[in-house]
C-alpha cells in the first residue's frame, strides 16, 4: 500500500503549543484513490489536510510527498469572502505561476475555458463570484485548484453549508473527477450525504479509529469511538445510514437495526 | 477669457511642480490604496502615516536627510505594525494604535523639546504642494514606478495573497513576504508624498478612490487601474480648485476626492452601496 502512496503520512503528531491537534497518525493515499476523513470538531481535519499541504509542521512523525506531486487545495466555501471583487476568471488565473504579468497567454485562457467547461460553468469567466449559484460556486474553486493541475486535490468540507441540490452537484462532480483519473481526499461532517458515497473512509478523533470502506467503518462502534456519542446505523439500497444518537428509533427500525447486525455478523 | 483664467496658474513653475507632484502621489495612492481597502488595512495606512511623522520630526531635530531618517522609521514601523496585525497578538487595531500614536507623539515631544524646524514639520503634518521641489518629484516618480514595476511582475501573488491568503501558502506563494513587502511599499509612499498632501491627509487619498473604484466594478483587475486614474484625477482637479479657491492644496484635494465618492454613491444604485459596504474597516 506505501509503496506507491502519492500522499503519506506516517506517525504524524501534530501540536498547536500545548494543545495536539494528532496523534500518532499514519496514513497512505494512492495515486486514484477518492478518499473521505471524517470525525468530529476540534478531531484534526483540518489540520491533517493543512499538513499533507505543508502549511503546517510535525510535532512528531513525517509527512511525505513527492516533489513533482501537485496539490490543488479547495477551501470551504464559507471562508471565501463573496464580497471581494474578482471574477470568474480572474479566480482561475491567480493560480498560475508560468508568467507572472497581469494578462494570461492565449493558451492558459483557452485551459481555463476547458477547465471551466468541463465542470459545467462555460460562459461564466467575466461574472462575479458572488452573482453564482452555491454549487457554482463551489465548482470555481474546484476549477481553479483543477487550472493548476494537481496531482493530488484536497478539499476541506466541500459540502459544508450547501443545500441538498448543490450537495448533489458536488458530490457528482467529485466522482467524474474520480472517474477520470483525479485523486481526491475530502474532509466532511456529512456522513449520509457524502461520506457513504465514498470507496473509502478514514475516521478520526486526534488519532485514526478506522481505515477502510464505509461498511466497514460507518458501524455503530466504530462511529461512537469517533464521535464519542452512540450512533444508529441502517442499510438502505446497500448504504449505510446514521442516526442521530437523540433519534427516537421505532420498533420496526430497532428491528432493521438489528437484522442488519446480524446480516454483517452472518457476511462479515 | 475664462480658459486664459483657468490656465493662469500654469504660469507659475512652483504650481507646475505642485501640480506633477500631487498627481503622481494620486496615481500611487491610487495603486497601493486597492490593497490597503481590500486586505482591510485602512486603519494600518492611517497608523503608518502618524508613525513616521515620529522619524521625521527625529531627523528635522537631529539634522539628519528627511528621507534617510524618516524612511528607515517609516519602514520598521511598517514591518512591525503588519507583523502584530498578521500575528493577531494584543489585539491589532490596539497594538497598532500604540505603536503609531507612541511614534506620533515621540515626534511632537522632539519638537517641544529642541524647538527646530517647525516649518518643515507643519510640511509633513498638512503638507505643502506648492513648495516641492525637484527632489521630491523625483522621489515620487521613482517610488511610482518601483510600485507599478512591482504590481506588474507580482500581479497574480499579489492578488492571491489578498483574496486567499491560506490557499496562497499551500500553492507556493510567500505570502509572508508579500505583506513585508506591500507594507515596506506603504511606508515608502507615504514617506515620498507627506510633503505633498501631509500625513493627516494621506489615508484619506489611499481610501477613498480606491473605494470610489470599488463601486464602480466587480473586477480585481479593473479596480486597479481604476483607483490610480480616479486618484490622480482627484490630484489634478484639486490643486487647480485650490488656486481658484484660495484653499488648502491637500484639503481641497481630498475634498474633490470624497465628493468623487459621493457622486458615485449617489447615481450608482443599490447593488455599487452593497458593494462598497462590504469592505473591512472603511
């Protein structure tokens, strides 16, 4: 699995003074994987994002990439400030470093429009970002990380403060992106709506409690560990759903509970 | 009649110089003031034009070059105040309002104190276009087109670390430098046009065509190229106002400026107000 881990981190503690961030945590992505890290706040997210990018330093531990790997790192749409004046285009080409006058080449802007078009946003270069609809928006930083293109793309709660439609536009761009070759590492609090849509999930609570599928780690035990509350899961259509802890279960769904239990004990 | 009027003061070399001067420190102004609204640094440029009034007070006191003694002041106030503001400790807008105002008022106790050049100091607080020389113009020319040179080649780092600055550090950009860089930029402006417009005078021309541009458009890109035209528009239409009008050069430039902005305001409806609304500090 390390040995041609694009991403890699290995025993990493991180620390802010006396407060750590992450502990002791390992942790190899592949070139091609499409890869969700969730856990509660205050769990490390971010911060483990923030290292693999550099921005932040080991305590303890390593965190490894090749030179040549590019990362495309995508914000939350919420520490964006909407207000400033830039447009769509001018987003794009802020990230490109060949030439460094005001005005980019012929060339670059004709990436940009493929860049932009390919995610569905074609026509919008000389609109302002706040004049965009939420998945609109979502997409330009996706675009811009994707402009510069990265070997690695790194988003930090991509769904975070969206509605349900723009989660869904995210969420099926992110996998067209998979589909054609990007490596993907997202973090999230959205356990029904993208973390089960993920191949694979990496729970953590200032260390990793679980590595592997979403079957295999969006279980009740794994998820209490994570987030320290008790969790009920469901299956539905092959998907794992959680619940609220406070949810006031029916019988009928104690029940399916239950059988689902048993149907994982009996197909481990 | 009237054009030989409004020309009249184009006799005089002393308004010719005055009038190359101010337009030039409108233009930079201009330039410099589109990150200062942006980035939310109004109360930074503000600060910085009292602090150096400190090193220039010390050099007229202690007879060393204005510019020697004021820009080095200048430069190490600025490199600090945007180190407390980048580094968020004791609260920014406090910290700096010790640094400058400790700065500012360290200047008027020189002046108490030794009693020297107290000329050239009401120069430096409230400025005095029509008595620049060559040097200064020459000054504010090379400083204009260090600051235009640097824009330029630095435009999309420039750009990245102002709208993004945590994404900018993980793509590459030294963002660190960038701010020491546009802070020692600052500095330098306001130590070449306190001669011209005056130190209490300065902020005013670093935020208010900038803000003007703002309204105006949505674009980074033409905002910048707005800001310096509006600046030094605002340079040309004042000193000539202030002639006619027997007022103060650098007051009546600043006037022209917010009634620019007013204007603006006014005819340019709700969504341009929103606009201008949102930005940090103003």
């Amino acid at each position: 699995m390390s040995s041609n881990a694009i991403l890699r981190c290995d025993a990493l503690t991180i620390a802010y003074g006396s407060n750590i961030a992450l502990e002791n945590v390992t942790i190899h992505v592949r070139r091609g994987e499409f890869v969700g890290i969730v856990g509660p706040s205050g769990s490390g997210k971010t911060s483990l994002l923030r290292a693999l990018t550099g921005a932040v330093r080991a305590a303890r531990g390593s965190v490894e990439r090749s030179r040549e790997v590019r990362i495309g790192y995508v914000p939350q749409v919420e520490s964006v400030d909407w207000n400033f004046p830039i447009t769509v285009g001018e987003v794009l080409a802020m990230t490109r470093t060949r030439r460094r006058w005001p005005t980019i080449t012929d060339e670059e802007r004709n990436e940009a429009a493929e860049v932009l078009a390919s995610l569905g946003l074609g026509g919008l270069e000389n609109r302002h970002i706040r004049e965009l609809s939420g998945g609109q928006q979502q997409r330009v930083f996706v675009a811009r990380a994707m402009f510069a293109k990265p070997d690695v793309l790194l988003l930090d709660e991509p769904t975070s403060g969206v509605d349900v439609r723009t989660r869904h536009e995210i969420l099926h761009l992110l996998h067209d992106l998979h589909a054609r070759g990007s490596t993907i590492l997202l973090t999230t609090h959205d356990l029904n709506g993208l973390a089960s849509h993920l191949p694979r999930l990496i729970c953590i609570n200032r260390e990793v409690v679980a590595d592997g599928s979403p079957r295999e780690t969006l279980i009740p035990e794994v998820l209490e560990r994570t987030y320290g509350a008790p969790l009920h899961v469901l299956e539905h259509g092959g998907m794992p759903i959680v619940l609220d802890h406070d949810y006031e279960l029916s019988e009928s769904l104690r029940d399916a509970e239950r059988a689902l239990r048993r149907s994982r004990q009996a197909n481990p | 009649m009237l054009a030989l009027d409004l020309l009249a003061p184009y006799d005089f070399a002393f308004f010719q110089r005055g009038m190359i001067a101010a337009t030039l420190a409108g233009a930079l102004c201009g330039i410099l003031g589109v990150f200062v609204v942006l980035r939310g640094m109004s109360y930074i440029g503000h600060g910085l034009s009292h602090a150096v009034f400190g090193g220039a007070a010390a050099s007229a006191v202690m007879s060393i070059n204005f510019f020697v003694g004021a820009g080095v002041w200048g430069i190490v106030s600025g490199v600090l105040i945007g180190r407390i503001a980048r580094r968020k400790v004791l609260g920014a807008d406090a910290a700096i309002g010790i640094v400058t105002t400790a700065s500012f008022a360290g200047g008027i106790a020189l002046l108490n104190r030794y009693g020297q050049a107290r000329k050239s100091i009401e120069a430096v607080l409230f400025g005095s276009v029509l008595g620049v020389s060559g040097v200064d113009i020459a000054a504010i020319t090379a400083v204009t087109l260090l600051v235009l040179g640097v824009v330029l080649v630095a435009y999309r780092s420039l750009l990245y670390a102002t709208f993004d600055p945590q994404v900018a550090v993980v793509s590459g950009e030294r963002v660190a430098f960038i701010e020491v860089m546009l802070m020692v930029m600052l500095s330098v402006t306001i130590l070449v046009t306190m001669r011209v417009i005056g130190t209490l005078l300065i902020s005013a021309l670093l935020v208010i065509p900038a803000a003007t541009a703002r309204m105006i458009t949505n674009s980074f890109g033409r905002m910048l190229l707005l800001s310096p035209v509006l600046g030094a528009m605002s340079c040309l239409a004042g000193m000539n106002l202030s002639y006619h009008l027997d007022t103060s050069a650098g007051a009546t430039i600043i006037l022209v400026s917010a009634a620019a902005f007013t204007a603006t305001y006014l005819l340019a409806g709700r969504r341009a107000r929103v606009r201008v609304a949102s930005l940090h500090h103003i």
